[in-house]
C-alpha cells in the first residue's frame, strides 16, 4: 500500500530538515525525487546521498519557491526530464525570529506569506492541472502545529500556515477526484531550525504534549508515505497531525 515504485515525487525545500526526510523516505519505497531548495549545493548532495542509497533518480533544482517567476522553470524542468510528477509534497517554509510583534516588518512578513503559502498554492495550481490532465497525482501540504496553536513569537508564520491549511480544503475540491490534496500537519521536530529555539529555564519544554517530547525528523516519514502513497486513497481535503499529541 506505500508502495512509490516509479513514481516521480517532488520535494521542495527537500534538502534539509522535514523535507530531507521525506524525500529519503519517498526514494526507499521505489520513488524517483527531485530535491528542490534555494540552495543548489545543499540540494546536489542530497541527491547525491539519496541516489547512492537508494538506487533511484534524484534530480537537484536551485529554486526560490516564494518568487512565482522562478515555479513555471521548476514545473518545467521537472516534466522535460520525467515526463509526469505523481507526488507534490510543498514543504519549504520559513519562521524568522523577531524581537516583538512591533519589530515585525513588512519585507519580512511578506517573505514569510510568500514562502509558506503564496508560493505553495501557485505550485499547487500549476502541477494540480497537470496532473488532473494525466489522470491523477497526490499533493502535501506541510503545515504546523502553530497553525491552530498560534504563539506570539511566531504569529505571521502561524498565520501563513493556517492559509495553507484552508487552501488544502479548496485545492481538494478543484483538483478532485483524480487528484488528492491533503495537509500533514508537523509539531516541533528536532531539525536545523530547533538549534535556535531558547528554552532556559525550562525543565521539559514539551511536557504538554501526550509524549512529553519533540519528535526526531524521521519520524515524520511513515506519515508522509502514508498521504504520498495509495493508503491513503479514501483521504482528501484532510489534516494528518503529526505533533507528539499537542492538547
């Protein structure tokens, strides 16, 4: 039921963290993977690693997804060298520290909009069509926990997040019934990003949560196949949380 064999699955911001995983994960199960990220180096040496451990194709592509001018290139390149794309899976993302909600700008609010939700939906609409036209495909949108548990120290990201939670539901409706758009929901995972979280003076910062801990990024991978793959084929328009049993 998970199984990916010869199935193309594009992840974007696949060379690090979440998304690194994901793409591992995708390649395991008979997925061939483009790793797409701002960074061309980083995205080259997964390739790299996922081609030599997995025996798949791994395609590296340098892209900005918050930048719409740079996503027709990336569709493009993308079905020049597969000729079809089963699986999206928009995971780039960015959450920028500030000082207070006052010191919030507005470049960076819009960097934050135009990663986490305005790129993702433009990417979304332009490989949504193709794959309805194809017969099919599967699409993931990466999500957080702090859409619906908002923090102050996070609030445009959390706001982002939340429009990327509501675009699934109408993406499932438009691309529907050949197509599946779904949302997988990550609570605080122990990646790059985690390095800058300040807890001091807290005995378990993740005592709240049922499993008392934050989650090890490749525990993100059984839920991510499970909405990548036909086990979830009665699935749609759905939030899979996968945040360590946040209350």
């Amino acid at each position: 039921m998970f199984d990916l064999t010869d199935r193309v699955v594009l992840v974007t911001g696949g060379s690090r963290g979440l998304g690194r995983e994901i793409a591992f994960g995708a390649a395991r199960c008979g997925a061939d993977v483009v790793i797409a990220s701002r960074s061309l180096e980083t995205c080259e040496a997964t390739a790299a690693e996922i081609a030599e451990a997995t025996g798949r194709t791994a395609m590296p592509y340098e892209v900005h997804v918050g930048r719409w001018d740079q996503l027709d290139g990336l569709v493009s390149a993308v079905y020049e060298r597969f000729g079809k794309l089963d699986v999206l899976v928009n995971n780039a993302g960015m959450s920028p520290l500030y000082e207070s909600l006052t010191s919030v700008t507005e470049k960076l609010f819009d960097a934050v909009f135009n990663l986490n939700v305005k790129g993702p939906f433009r990417l979304a609409a332009l490989i949504g069509e193709r794959m309805v036209a194809d017969g099919g495909g599967t699409i993931v949108n990466v999500s957080s926990s702090g859409s619906i548990r908002p923090d102050p120290h996070m609030l445009p990201y959390a706001a982002a997040k939340a429009g990327l939670n509501a675009m699934t539901e109408g993406l499932a409706q438009a691309y529907g019934p050949t197509v599946r758009v779904n949302t997988l929901m990550a609570g605080p995972f122990l990646t790059d990003v985690s390095k800058a979280w300040d807890f001091s003076g807290t005995e378990n910062p993740f005592g709240h949560m049922a499993l008392k801990r934050a989650g090890d990024p490749a525990e993100i991978v059984g839920a991510a196949l499970f909405l990548m793959s036909n086990a979830s084929s009665f699935t749609t328009g759905a939030i899979l949380r996968a945040d360590g049993g946040i209350p």
